[in-house]
C-alpha cells in the first residue's frame, strides 16, 4: 500500500486524511499532536526536525494568502524545505486560484504571464518550484461544501454580487487529487475550478430563498480547469455552485 503524508491538518487536510486513508497509509503534520501518525511540527517555530520515513507522496496545504507577509511566509516555507530535504517523491501543493489578478477574462494555466501573477502565491509556489521540479501545483478556487457554503459569508445587502464565482467543491478537490497520485504526475500546474460560473447573487438567491433569477449582468475572472478535465477525462461531481450547500 503506498504511503502518503499530508502536511497541515486544517479544514481540507482533515478531510483529505478521512478520504485517502480508505487507500493509502496516511500520516499528517499539526502544530500540536499525540496521534501516533500525526507529526508535531509548527512550520513557524521550527525546531529543525526531518522527515525521517520514506512516502510515496506528500501533499502540502499550509495555507498562505495576503494576511501574512512575503517574510512571514519566507520563514515557514523555508522551514518546510528543510523539513523535506532530499525528499524525491511525489509532491502535490495546494495553492489558490487569488494568484491570478482581477480582470473580465477566462483565465487558463498559461495565459498569464508571469510578472502579473500575484504574491504572495507565486512567491511561494515559486520558492517550492525552485527546489523540487517535480512539484504539483493545484491552483484551487473558494473551497465550499460541507459546513462552507457562501450564504455563511455574504447576504444579499452585500456589494458587487454580479461578479462570477471560482468555486469548486471540496469532494471534487479530493477526486482530483486521488486521480493525481494514482497517475505519479510530476511537474505539472492545475487549476481546479468548477466548470460553471454563476454570480454570487445567484449563489445566495438559491442557498438563501431557494430560487434562481437570471442576472441582469456578470463580471469578473472566469478560471478554467479545461486542463485537467481534458487530461484525467474528469466530469465534476458537483459542477454547478449554486448548489453548493450546508447539506452536502
């Protein structure tokens, strides 16, 4: 049976451990743990530990995003190398689709140049980048499902609810991901994005009184995920947002 570690154990780590355990060895990473297969490793106050147990994979969702700095990321990243040094295996990062700046296009892997991308995502897919060449890059949209849905968020006083949503839901995130380890993919960069974009408005007319009205108008990035739809022949579980809710 392969072996797999999954680095952070939050929101989606916890449920990637509930899923990829039916099928793999799993163990975790968590500041503070006394689960046998869980580590206890805080990436910002590190204590120079290593990875001392060989996996087949490793999937990295340390979350980072515009409310820590380029130095505070810097630190827990390098951190998080130092942890995996020599590590050769597949490796899988878990990045966000906010990389890609705010403009009325479809958006694809490639269609944006580099120096337009946004930190600090591209800094530390970069940084990543630069040390293992053959790192997965998952670019995911606003995770929903389960206890996330986007009437827990927003209502509808709220501004700018015209603009198309990039959501994608946390199963099909899991899918994806199982269909990537079963495939050894190496070097490669996803987005994974639900194929439909309906407005926010939409999203919360639904979730909030249970129907649908046409926009008078749609704006924003519509990010495609035609990559990996094409390459794994994959037909989303749950393709539409508006019918991401707290019950599924």
């Amino acid at each position: 049976m392969k072996k797999g570690l999954i680095i952070g154990k939050g929101w989606l780590g916890s449920r990637l451990e509930f899923y990829l355990e039916k099928n793999y060895t799993i163990s975790t990473t968590k500041r503070n743990s006394n689960a046998d297969n869980c580590y206890s490793i805080d990436f910002n106050n590190y204590n120079s530990q290593k990875l001392t147990k060989n996996y087949d994979f490793i999937i990295v969702t340390i979350p980072f995003g515009r409310r820590n700095s380029i130095e505070e990321l810097n630190l827990r990243f390098n951190h998080l190398i130092e942890f995996l040094e020599g590590y050769k295996g597949q490796l899988i990062l878990l990045s966000s689709t906010a990389i890609y700046p705010e403009i009325n296009e479809e958006i694809t892997e490639e269609s944006i140049s580099i120096k337009n991308l946004i930190n600090p995502y591209y800094f530390i897919e970069n940084q990543l980048k630069v040390k293992y060449n053959q790192l997965v890059i998952l670019r995911l949209g606003g995770l929903m499902g389960d206890d996330r849905y986007l009437s827990k968020y927003l209502n509808l006083d709220n501004q700018n609810l015209n603009q198309m949503v990039n959501h994608i839901h946390y199963l099909d995130v899991i899918n994806l991901i199982q269909k990537i380890i079963i495939s050894t993919k190496n070097n490669e960069i996803y987005n994974i994005i639900a194929p439909e974009h309906p407005t926010k408005r939409e999203v919360l007319e639904f979730q909030l009184k249970g129907k649908i009205n046409q926009p008078k108008s749609k704006v924003g990035k519509v990010i495609l995920s035609t990559k990996i739809q094409k390459e794994f022949d994959y037909e989303f579980l749950f393709p539409n947002p508006i019918y991401f809710n707290k019950k599924d």
